[in-house]
C-alpha cells in the first residue's frame, strides 16, 4: 500500500455517523471533494493494527459511487464483541492509487457487535428433614469460555444479588460451546447459588448471561 503524509485537512474523513437496525450497521461520512476514493479497515476493536502493519488484504476499497448509490457504508452486524472501522482516504495519481496516512481518529468509529449467549440454570434437590439440599447448575454457551469467566455465590436466606453479596467460588474447569451439566454440590438448606461474571471482567460488550 502506497501510504503519504495527508497534506491538508481538507482530506480528512471527519464526522462518522452510525445506525444499527436488525443485523445491518450503516455508517455515513463528510467525504471531501479531492478524495476519489477510501480504503476501510475493520477488525476486531482489540487487534487494531498500525498503519504500518496494513496490507491490501486487510482493507476494502471503496468508491464514491459506490457511496452515493447505497447513501453510505452497509455491513452486516455478525461478529461477537466490539468492532472498530477506520476509513482512509485515497486518490488517484499517475495511474496509481495513494493512502493518505490520517491517524487523528476522527476517521474512526467503534461498534458493539453481537454478544455471546451464555445460559444457565441452577436446580435445588432436598429431601423431607434433611438439614442439607443438592445443588445441580447447567451452563450452556454459544462459544467455549475461560473458567476466570463465571463464578458462583452463595449466600443464607436468599438468592445473592451481586459477587459482593454473598461468598464467591470459581470453577474448576472451562466450558466448551454447548451444554455442559456440572456435577452436584451439597449446600444447607438456607444457602442459595447464583451466577455471575467474575469481578473485573469487562464481558458486558461480548457476553450475555441469561438465568433459565
């Protein structure tokens, strides 16, 4: 890729717009009258390459045309977590085409994708006078997950609330995609379990955790 320094600001990809509707992101842009065309860059917001790194595979050249006729940038929203797409402006010169090497982010916009499904169920087993009850949690996911992911709380008199609401436990193992029944654990009659994502873990944007 034939990258330059950008000359003028007037090159500039400034004032990205997006909408998401169903399973379509749609993003527009004020493209500047100099620019023929632009080269879009998406990848996962966690491996962003530099400049440098770039290569014509990893971009899509875009024309004007192209812009008008569709009034914007179309993709479909399929990938699991947050996205980032930079657009890099491009001209024609001397049968050539040049990359102007903007890096001041106002030609770059993040996307939350798509969030991984992660189901469980917790089932109470108790017996008539015994002081203690069996417990039998379910975890069933769309993509295989760390054991650092989940953790499990319990807690006397209800059912915990948050980690910080009762006693938290990690799991020993992680879970491929699927369902995956964990063996059973004895608790007092009085406790109650819960599942949540770990302390510190950011997973909101790529996971959902839905109780069954």
């Amino acid at each position: 890729m034939n990258w330059v320094p950008i000359t003028s600001p007037h090159f500039e990809i400034r004032n990205i717009k997006k909408t998401i509707q169903d399973s379509e992101v749609h993003l527009s842009w004020h493209w500047p009258k100099e620019i023929d065309f632009v080269y879009i860059y998406q990848t996962s917001a966690d491996e962003v390459k530099p400049i440098s790194e770039l290569r014509e595979n990893d971009v899509k050249l875009y024309t004007r045309d192209e812009y008008k006729g569709n009034l914007g940038y179309v993709s479909k929203l399929d990938t699991i977590g947050r996205t980032a797409c930079q657009i890099f402006p491009c001209q024609k010169r001397e049968g050539g085409l040049i990359v102007f090497s903007q890096q001041n982010e106002n030609n770059l916009v993040y996307i939350n994708g798509l969030r991984a499904k992660i189901y469980f169920s917790i089932a109470y087993k108790q017996k008539l006078f015994q002081i203690r009850k069996k417990v039998r949690m379910t975890i069933d996911t769309e993509l295989p997950i760390d054991k650092e992911l989940l953790v499990y709380v319990k807690k006397s008199g209800g059912l915990p609330g948050s980690p910080e609401d009762g006693t938290v436990y990690p799991f020993v193992r992680g879970f491929s995609a699927g369902k995956t029944v964990l063996p059973e654990i004895e608790i007092e009659k009085n406790e109650f379990l819960a599942i949540f994502f770990n302390n510190g873990k950011n997973l909101a944007q790529k996971y959902e955790l839905i109780p069954q």
